[in-house]
C-alpha cells in the first residue's frame, strides 16, 4: 500500500480535544513534526478532521 508523509504546519492550541487527540493518535507530538503512515481509509479520515494543521505528501 501507498505511504503518506504527514507534517504538523500549525500549533495545537485553540483545536478542540477532539483535534488534539487525533495529533497524537497520528504520532504528531510537536510542531514540525512529521510521521509516516500507510494511506488506510482510517488514516486519511484522520488527517481530514484536523487538515488544517497539517500537510500532507503522498
């Protein structure tokens, strides 16, 4: 399967709970972070709740 590079562009703070938590559920911990992920359905719905925080390479 196809992998995504994801990068935490924004800061968390002012995101509701719900954002937070899904940062870090992503392995987004600090600002400039980047993780790399397989593009599930789960993980693209993830990154979609909380795109205006991040980029996203495929």
């Amino acid at each position: 399967m196809a992998t995504i590079k994801i990068k935490q562009i924004k800061s968390k703070i002012g995101s509701s709970e719900r954002q937070k938590r899904t940062l870090e559920a992503l392995g987004l911990r600090k600002l400039n972070s980047t993780v790399e992920h397989e593009a599930t359905p789960q993980i693209e719905g993830m990154v979609r709740k909380v795109a205006h925080l991040v980029s996203v390479e495929k």
